[in-house]
C-alpha cells in the first residue's frame, strides 16, 4: 500500500493539491497508509474516523435524514462524507470510505459492502461500490488499497488533461 500512497502523494504535490480523509471501517488505515511516506504534510491536510453513525452526521454533515433512511453504508453517504471532509479541512480533494468489514451485517448490509468517495475541485464527485470477499483484516486492507487507486487514477486522469 506504500508505494500507491507514495505515488499519490507525489502526484497530489506536482498539481499543487491536498487531500483529506474521512474513514469509517477502516478506521484510520488510509491516513497511515498516506503519512507513512516522508514528505506527506506537503499534500496530507488530515483525516476523520467516523466510526460511529452519529459522528458522519454531526462532524462531517451527512443529511441525518439520509443516515435514518439508508443507514451508514450507502453511497450517498461516502459522498456526503468525502464532501464533508473537504469542507471541514479546506483540501482540494476529500476521500471516504464506509462499508461492513465483519463479522456480521449492518443496517441489512452484507459483510464485503464497501462504498468508497471522492469529492474534488468543482464539486466533482467519484465512487467506486465494492463487494469485497475475506475476513474483517482483508476487507479493511483492500477497502484502503482501492481508496487510494481512486484517487490515483483521478490524479493521474487530471494530468493527462493539463499536459495535452
């Protein structure tokens, strides 16, 4: 996972840019995957685990009325999240990720469901819907390993558009 969040970084420094997280299952992962690289705080603003449901709502401004209605794994709500997150630390990109890592389901959810989000300049809005297989450790690991290809991929797609 290092050398994706090393990339990351690398390219979210070259276009100027920052990039904050906001994570549930995985419960931190992703913001030490990203400040493991020297060099992170040029590009790393910080990051929010929302673990619990309440806190997506009154730290990061998911709709309550969406969290009543869906529950906390729910694209909406990794696009509330990442929107969120961007707001809160100021940073050019807002990632996010929620879902059901196990044992068991959540809010009728199986366990492998994996909503990941990414919020952007312009109000720009990217997702990615994962069913994951594996156990709770596994989830979690693969759930960060795709949040941070996202991201890369939308890095690397915004340079190709500046560099023609």
């Amino acid at each position: 996972m290092m050398g994706v969040a090393s990339e990351v970084l690398s390219l979210l420094v070259r276009q100027g840019a920052t990039v904050a997280v906001a994570e549930s299952l995985t419960g931190g992962l992703i913001g030490a995957s990203m400040t493991g690289p020297m060099g992170a705080s040029a590009a790393f603003r910080g990051g929010v685990i929302a673990y619990a449901t309440d806190l997506k709502a009154s730290v990061l401004g998911v709709p309550s009325d969406l969290l009543d209605r869906e529950g906390a794994v729910h694209p909406d709500v990794a696009a509330a999240m990442a929107t969120g997150v961007r707001k809160l630390t100021d940073s050019d990109y807002g990632l996010a990720v929620t879902g059901v890592a196990g044992p068991d389901p959540q809010d009728g959810k199986p366990v492998g469901t994996v909503h990941i989000a990414l919020a952007g300049p312009g109000e720009r809005l990217w997702h990615r819907d994962l069913r994951l297989t594996g156990d709770r450790d596994g989830i979690r690991t693969a759930t960060c390993q795709e949040a941070l290809i996202l991201l890369e991929g939308v890095l690397k797609a915004n340079l190709g558009e500046h560099s023609g």
